[in-house]
C-alpha cells in the first residue's frame, strides 16, 4: 500500500468514525430533557469513547505523516575478505563503501532523514562461514544484504533466506541452477549458461577441438564446466578428460598429475594446437599452477579460465604462477560491463584504494548498492519484501557502474558481451592483466582487440 493510500485509509477512518457515530465535527451536548438519566449517561460515556478514539486517530494520522525511514538504516554485505576469492571481496568492498558515501550525500542533499550504513562482513569464500554471517545479521535486524560472491556460499545460505525473507543482491554469483524466479535473491551478473557459450566459442575460434577440464567441484564450478561442455559439443568439439576437485583442497599434486597424464594422452592422439587446458577454479589456481609447472606437457598447450581468476591480484604477484599463465596464453572471460562515466569514476577509486583495477563485479556491487538505496527512498521503509516487490522495477531506470541493470525473470541480470584477459609481461619480473579482445553475444563470435 503506498503512503498516499494509507493516508486515505487514516482519514477515511477518522471520517466514517465521526459520521457514523451521528455527532457531526462538533459534538454537542445531548438535551437532558429529550432522554432518561441512564440513556444519558450511556449516551455521554460512548461520546467520550467516540472522541478519545477519534482523539487517538487524530494522533495515529500525525504519527503516519511523520513516519517514514529515519536514522542509520544498514546493509549487509557477505564478501570474502579472506580465502579463494580475496582479491575480488577486498575490490566489492571498496566499491561498496564509495556507493555509500554518494547515497549519503544524495540524501543530506534531498533533506532525508536517514542515511546509509554497509557492514561488511567476512565469508571467507566458505558456506558454512556464509551462513553464520547471515544468521548473525538476521539477529540484528538486518534482512537487506549483498553478496555472497560465490554461487557455492548462496546455494548454502538460500534456504534460510527465502524462509526468513531476507533479500540478498548477489554481484558474482553465476550458477544457473540458482537463477530461480520469485525467490529472494538477485543477480546482477549473466548466470554461466552465456559464459559456457562463450569460452566455448574462444576455444573454437582458437582451433582447439579437444579440451582437458579441471575445476572446482562446487556449485559454481560445476554448473560453469557443465554449460561449456554442452556448448563445445554443440559445435564439434569434445572434452576428453576431466578431474574434478573439493573446494577444501589445499595441496593439488595428484590433480596436476591426473591433468599431466589426460593431456598427454589428448596430445599423442590430436597433435598438441588442437589440444587445451580448461580450467575453473578461484584464486587456489595459484597452488593448483604451481603442481602443474612441474609437467612439460602442460606447458605445451594452451590453457582457458574462468571469471573466478579474472584480474587475480594473487596470480600477478606470483612470479612463477604468472610466467606459467603467460606461457600458456592463460585467457579467461568475464561479463563486460558498460563503460559509463560512473564505471571509470568507480574504477579511478578503486585503484586509488588499492593499488590495482578492479574486475567486472567490483561494479556490480556498486549498484547493487545503490539499487537498495532508490528502493528504500522508494516504500520508504525497512521492508525487505516490499524492497523486494519494487527492485525489478527500480533496476529499470539504473544506468550504474556496471551499465544498465536488466534483469529476466529469474532476478538475474540479462546476457551480456563477454571480455577476454590474459596475463602480459610489462617488465622483468614485472605482470599484469591484459583486455584483448571480447566475445560479442549478438554474433557469437570473438573480436580481437
């Protein structure tokens, strides 16, 4: 109901009460006369309950146009501030603090009396950590949330928040079996389904027709191998090996062998340009990299990644991890955001935080910030389902960060173009992320830059 309407609501009370009760708006005194004693005591007892209520509802009225958000209203955000995605959680933090600081001086400059506040707090890339953290947040009264960044960490969580109407805006999470419709969780990012499309079509256009995958055994990691399996096969190519890990692991060096000895094989039988490495994993790529340095064969074929090691912090500043990548032309996709002037302001703040330009979802968190704050001004409340049930239609008119914030019917964002990142060599010793090139969803092919 909006404020219009339960103001019409208020007074329609107050007027049928008065009117109804046959005093008009100014009560007079019943001629003693016209009644007997009791009828007249009677009488004047329901006036006076008829004017304490009226009375009341007069009140209750002043109170309804006085009401609305006041104070610190908080956010929460669910980012890994530690753990497999570190550098990603450390980006969507800093971006997310800049987005407060904007809303709060849009509202001191609107005259709210509100203003905005976002805890973070740290998931650690791990659910069962995730959903501590949510719990925790729930008891204190905090049923507005962004994050988690992994689909792993929402898979965990999504129970409990649907059955306590907690609405979280998710900046990363990609899984395509997460993208339900009418639950409580956004998406403001192209579920895998369009990234599977398009590692695909690189693969192809690279010459590759056989791909060795190895990846995180996770939500994510498997929804992600799974819808670029399905979309290599579509277009003749074919995955010949596959050695799939726990999230938990730490240590990699029968994987590295497993992959070692499938690509081998691949290689003897196909010849070695037609043979590539894909890869899914977070930022335990680096432990993962470092077992398959040891094998010559892996150092021979190109390999292809993931948004979970686009623009790693970890990878560059490994020297040995990055002159693996660089070796293997290591090229990994993620969803192409909009350059608009707020992306680059966003960027420029970012960098000037951390030293380092942030990947595609550091932006996603900046409008998902500010989605929830022009759905707050808009019901005006702290009500995660009435949030929830104006956010699609807020989204409509948000040109953030990241570009246009479309989103189909499951609350996830619509496809988009894909950008491609290597890892160059500026100096000796010296690395950094590269954009070269994009896949184009409306064509499905790969430009090069």
């Amino acid at each position: 109901m909006s404020q219009a309407s339960r103001t019409f609501l208020v007074v329609a009370l107050i007027v049928g009460l008065v009117v109804g009760a046959g005093i008009g708006w100014v009560a007079k005194p019943i001629p003693p006369e016209y009644v007997a004693k009791s009828d007249l005591d009677k009488a004047q007892a329901d006036l006076a309950q008829v004017t304490a209520n009226y009375n009341k509802l007069q009140a209750d009225y002043q109170a309804l146009q006085k009401a609305g958000l006041t104070g610190e209203v908080t956010i929460g955000a669910l980012l890994p501030l530690t753990g497999d995605l570190a550098t990603y959680g450390e980006n969507s933090k800093a971006a997310a603090e800049f987005a407060a600081e904007e809303v709060n001086a849009f509202l001191n400059e609107s005259g709210a009396k509100w203003t905005l506040k976002v805890v973070t707090e740290d998931t650690e890339t791990k659910p069962d950590v995730c959903l501590e953290k949510v719990t925790s947040f729930a008891a204190k009264g905090v049923t507005l949330m962004i994050g988690p960044m992994s689909s792993g960490e929402l898979r965990n969580i999504k129970g409990y928040i649907d059955a306590n109407k907690i609405l979280v805006i998710s900046q990363s999470s990609t899984a395509p079996a997460l993208g339900i419709a009418d639950d409580y969780i956004f998406r403001f990012c192209p579920n895998d389904a369009w990234q599977g499309r398009a590692v695909a079509r690189l693969f192809y256009e690279d010459g590759i027709r056989y791909v060795v995958a190895a990846w995180r055994g996770d939500a994510w990691g498997d929804g992600l191998e799974e819808a670029a399996e399905k979309r290599f096969n579509d277009l003749g190519g074919t995955v010949v090996g596959r050695v799939r890990y726990a999230p938990e692991a730490k240590e990699f060096s029968a994987e590295a062998k497993a992959l070692a000895d499938a690509v081998s094989s691949a290689v003897s039988t196909y010849g070695k340009d037609e043979v590539g490495v894909y890869y899914i994993g977070f930022e335990e790529v680096v432990v993962f990299m470092s077992a398959c340095r040891d094998y010559d064969v892996l150092w021979g074929v190109k390999w292809y990644g993931s948004d979970g090691t686009v623009q790693s912090a970890v990878m560059i500043k490994n020297e040995a991890v990055a002159e693996f990548a660089l070796n293997t032309t290591f090229n990994n996709p993620m969803f192409s955001p909009v350059e608009t002037a707020k992306f680059y302001t966003v960027r420029d703040r970012v960098k000037a935080v951390l030293g380092r330009t942030p990947e595609a979802y550091t932006y996603s968190t900046y409008d998902a910030v500010w989605a929830l704050a022009y759905s707050l001004m808009t019901v005006n409340k702290y009500d995660s389902q009435a949030v929830r049930s104006v956010l699609p239609d807020v989204v409509k008119s948000l040109l953030g960060a990241s570009g246009w914030v479309t989103l189909d019917a499951n609350g996830d964002r619509a496809p988009t173009d894909y950008d491609l990142w290597i890892i160059v060599q500026t100096a000796p010793g010296v690395y950094e992320w590269k954009l070269t090139g994009k896949w184009v969803l409306d064509t499905d092919s790969i430009t090069r830059l």
